[in-house]
C-alpha cells in the first residue's frame, strides 16, 4: 500500500511529530515517552510510558529518578463508582512477553516537587529501575498540559 | 394446541427471565448510575463562591445558559487535565454557539487552590473555563447541592501529605439552573459536543 506523501507528512505534522524512540536494554523496552506540561512548578507533573518485557521471565519496575522532581513516584488512578483517587504503587509487574503501560486514568508517575516547571516542548530524563532489568533512561517529550496520550 | 412437560418448562423459564429482565431493567433506571444515562429526580444545584479575583459567584448568575460543572483540584495531574482537556475540546467545537455555555471548574482543595492558582490552573486548558473556590463550609454545601462525593485522604505518596478523592464526571446544568446530566469521566469531547448540541 502506498500513501500519498502529502497526507503522511500531514499526520506526522498533527502529531506533533516528536514521539521518543523506544529505547531497549535487554529484554525491555520502553516506548512512547511522554509528560503533561506542568502547571507551574508548585503542582506536579505527570509522565507516562509503555513497557515491554521481550523476556521470558516476568520483571518489575520497581523505582524512579528524575533531575525535574524531588519526588517521583509510582500512582494508579482508580475510579469507583464515579470517583477517582490517587494512590501509591510500590512497584508494577511486566509480565513474561507483556507490557505494562501507564496513561491517564490509570497508572502514572508522579512527579512532585519539581525542580523546574515541565515546559511544553522540551524533554526530560526519567530514570526506571527494575528489579532485574537494572536502570534504563529514557528522554520524555512535554506535550501541553491538556495532551491525553504520547501522539500529541 | 399440546405442550409437553418440557415445553411448558421452557415456557415458564422464559416467562421467569422475562420478569427478571423487567426488573432489573425498573431498578437500573431508577437508580442515579455512573452511566450519566439514568433518569434522575430534577434538582437545582446551588453555590455561592468566588473566583479566582475573590469575586462572589453564585449559581444565580449563570441564569440562561448552560453550565458544564467539574469537581477537581490543580494538584491533580492525571485524572482533572484530562476531563478540562475534553471541555476545551468542547467548547472549541461549540464555535459560535460557545457562549451559551459556561465552563466551571469547582475546588474541592480550596486549601491549595485559591484566587491566581485556581486562575493559572483553568487557563492552561481554555479562557472560558472558570475556576471557583470557597470556604469548606462552602465547598462542602456547593457538593452537596450536586450530589457530588468528595473527601480529603491522608496519604504521604502525595504532595503535601494529602490527596483529594472526587466525582469525575461532568454535570451538565440548564439555563433554568436544572440539574441535566451527568458525562461520565472518559466520555470522548466528541459525544459530549453532539449531546450539547442537541441541545442548543
Ligand atoms: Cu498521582
């Protein structure tokens, strides 16, 4: 199949055409980076990714390191009955030939008292460990604060 | 014409699951469901609290158009930009039809979010959207009146030490100040849009 060059560029351009490149170490990779501006430096940020376990054993993420925050964590969202909370993951499985994947209104990192407001259009290093993957980094793209998924 | 006991088994079962259905379908009306597809009692939210210039707002003012009402706080990064996110998406699509209807975005933190931070919060989404806050007392009468859950919840994983649990969805009022409907959190800005405009 091919596709007129014109309509490929025209997505590329109203997707904003900055999607990170999955970044692979092992058996893992992480895939389709991507933040919420922040709201000021006083509020925190969120930031979302997927992971894939290309391994036949399950891993787990188990802690997080940004130079942007003093206090990124782990949170899922939950809805019950029409009303969301936040609460704090210890850490997420990525199963056997899985994927563990973070968006909003589910699972996201927090990133709390951040050293510097996340401005849309620049990028970040957020540091994953795993319990058997070791450290991975990967650069996250700021999309505006109202982007709701990693092709904005 | 002869049944068998068989037959007349199958009969009586379907019989049975007809009523069954029909109850469940009474029961599931009745009852206010997340769905925002319920049919539900008319009642007339009210307010009085104060923008992000310490202005007085109340209810009353809103008298004539429409109001799409979300119960958040600005120290919510996953779950409020998304729902503010689709309201900007909706009043964009409203074009020139979008100052029939008023955006709210009511604290449930007015703690944290009062005056500039409520201000510099609602503003990153869309210019229409008015950010209020109030009191406790205030906030808490404000829920009430919308039959809106909200509670504050202790937790050190969270900014400040705590986090807020609060109705998601949206509240849908009409200009006489009747409370309309409810669109339940992650209702695409496209479906919301068309039902408004249906209204319109
Ligand atoms: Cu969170």
């Amino acid at each position: 199949m091919k596709l007129p060059v014109a309509a490929v560029l025209a997505f590329a351009l109203s997707a904003g055409f900055v999607q990170a490149e999955p970044v692979r170490q092992g058996d893992l990779e992480i895939d389709a980076a991507w933040a919420r501006a922040s709201i000021g430096s006083s509020r925190p940020g969120a930031a979302y990714f997927t992971v894939r376990n290309l391994g036949d054993e399950a891993d787990r993420l188990t802690g997080l390191s940004s130079p942007v925050s003093a206090m990124p964590m782990l949170h899922e969202t939950t809805l019950s009955e029409g009303i969301s909370r936040m609460a704090h993951v210890e850490a997420a499985e990525i199963p056997a030939g899985g994927e563990l994947t973070l968006e909003p209104g589910g699972m996201h990192v927090m990133l709390m008292e951040l050293t510097t407001p996340l401005k849309e259009g620049a990028t970040f290093p957020l540091t994953l460990t795993f319990e058997a993957g070791g450290e991975i980094t990967v650069e996250v793209p700021v999309f505006g604060p109202g982007a709701t998924g990693p092709a904005e | 014409m002869k049944l068998t006991f068989a037959q007349k088994m199958l009969w009586a079962a379907a019989a049975l699951a007809l009523i069954a259905f029909a109850a469940l379908a009474w029961t599931g009306g009745l009852r206010a469901s997340g769905t925002g597809e319920a049919t539900q009692e008319a009642f007339r939210p009210e307010f009085r609290l104060e923008d992000a210039a310490t202005r007085p707002v109340t209810s009353e003012d809103f008298r004539g158009r429409y109001q799409l009402v979300f119960f958040g706080f600005t120290n919510c990064p996953d779950v409020c930009p998304t729902t503010l996110s689709e309201v900007a998406q909706v009043m964009d699509g409203l074009g020139s039809e979008a100052d029939r209807v008023q955006p709210l975005f009511i604290s449930v933190d007015p703690e944290r979010d009062a005056g500039a931070e409520l201000a510099e919060f609602t503003s990153a989404f869309h210019p229409s959207i008015l950010g209020l806050a109030g009191s406790p007392e205030a906030t808490q009468a404000a829920a009430e009146s919308f039959k809106v859950f909200f509670a504050r919840e202790d937790d050190a994983a969270a900014p400040d030490g705590y986090s807020m649990a609060h109705a998601s969805a949206l509240y849908l009022i009409g200009p006489d100040g009747d409370w309309l409907r409810q669109y339940a959190y992650g209702m695409p800005a496209a479906d919301i849009l068309a039902d408004l405009q249906n209204r319109l």
